[in-house]
C-alpha cells in the first residue's frame, strides 16, 4: 500500500470516527498514526474537511489541540467548519462546537468567509437557529476598532504643524 493509499484510508477512518462510528481517540494517542519523520504531525490529513458536522463536541475538541490544525479551511462548496457547525441541529451541540470554534480556536478569519453560495456563517444562522442569539453573536465578525482601520499615516500629529529646525 502506498502512502497516499493509507494517507486517504485514515482520512476516511478519521471521518468516520469523527461522525461517532469510531474511535477517534485512538487515531490522535497510538503512535502507529503518527509521522514517524516528526512526532507531532499524523498520518491523516488533520485538516480533513466537514469534521464537525456530526456534532461531537469531544472530537471538536480534540482536533483543535491538535498542531497544524486550520480552522478556516473551506470545502468544496467553500463552508468553513464555522459554516458547518451553524447547521448543526443540536442546539447544544452546536453552541459548544460555535464556543469551541470562535474562542478556543481563535476562527474569526471564519466569520468574514463566504462560501461557494455567497453565504457567511452569519448568513447560515439566519437559516439553520434564527432565535440562538448566542451562536449567532459568536458566527457574526467581530467589530474592528478604529484603530484596527487607521494607520499611523491617518492620524494628526500636534508635531506636524511645527516648523522643521535647521
């Protein structure tokens, strides 16, 4: 079996798991999964795509803490795991996945994102928990501070009226 072969079958297994038919647990603590070139990467792709749609909030979790994980990564209908977790129907479930998303994982980048559909998370809470006010203030981007907008160039300086010494 070639590398890409058992790269793609543990991807499949870590999906799998992911959606509660597996143990994922195994796939992130027995070294047999683990490069054996560098100790913190795997042999699956930890960026495999759609891992929180079955709204296991302990899997989530675990695939954060992970290294090398991308929270903003987009599928091929362009939905970030923020976009996918928005849907997911447990209120619950997905207001712990949302949590876990915004502020463990820092995904803001996530919240500006549109997908193939034009949509942001944001856009999907409209849909999917139109009255869960908590994931949608955590889905929608966050304010920037005006500071955040200017730069240094933008601000008047008292200095600037003075006459240059010679």
């Amino acid at each position: 079996m070639t590398d890409v072969e058992k790269r793609a079958i543990l991807n499949k297994r870590l999906l799998t798991a992911a959606r509660g038919s597996g143990d994922i647990e195994e796939l992130f603590t027995d070294p047999m999964y683990r490069d054996p070139d560098d100790d913190e990467d795997y042999l699956f792709d930890i960026n495999c795509r759609d891992m929180v749609s079955g709204g296991w909030v302990n899997y989530v979790d675990l695939i954060l803490g992970a290294p090398l994980c991308d929270v903003d990564i987009q599928n091929n209908r362009g939905d970030t795991p923020l976009h996918l977790a928005v849907q997911i129907r447990d209120p619950e479930a997905r207001k712990a996945i949302v949590t876990l998303l915004i502020k463990e994982a820092e995904a803001y980048e996530s919240t500006r994102l549109k997908n193939k559909a034009n949509q942001t998370p944001k856009d999907l809470c409209d849909i999917y928990c139109p009255n869960d006010k908590e994931v949608i203030r955590l889905a929608s981007p966050p304010a920037r501070k005006l500071s955040q907008m200017l730069d240094s160039s933008d601000c008047y300086n008292d200095d600037d009226d003075e006459p240059e010494s010679e």
